[in-house]
C-alpha cells in the first residue's frame, strides 16, 4: 500500500499522505477553512464533506480563497 500521493494543487503538484482528507489538506496549506472553497476535479465539495473525501492520487484541486471587498 503506498504511504503517499500526489494531488495537483492549483496546478502545483503536492505530495500528501494517502489517507490524509481534503481537511487534513487544507490545514496542511496553512489556510483558514471557514475562507476557502474546495473543488476536486471542477466539482465544489461542500465543506462538510471534507472530513469525509479523500483525495485520489492525480486529482485535480483547486483552493480558492474568499475574499470580501467593494
């Protein structure tokens, strides 16, 4: 079984434990979770799955971090 994957990251390859979550990713990238959003593969993944969803080895991830102004 491998220990790890890698999972592009906004286009940036990044090597994260096999059974690390989508949260465990986020906390890992130093970003406040309530300020991100989270697409695997182009589809959004709800904040309340990301304790759930593993990431799979290739996927494609896109962090996008919300911003306030006017």
């Amino acid at each position: 079984m491998t220990d790890s994957i890698t999972v592009n990251v906004n286009d940036d390859p990044v090597r994260v434990a096999a059974s690390d979550t989508l949260r465990d990713l986020v906390r890992r990238l130093d970003l406040p979770a309530g300020d991100v959003s989270v697409s695997v593969g182009g589809a959004v993944v709800p904040e309340d799955d990301w304790d759930h969803r593993r990431p799979a080895d290739g996927d494609r991830i896109e962090i996008v971090t919300l911003t306030q102004g006017g």
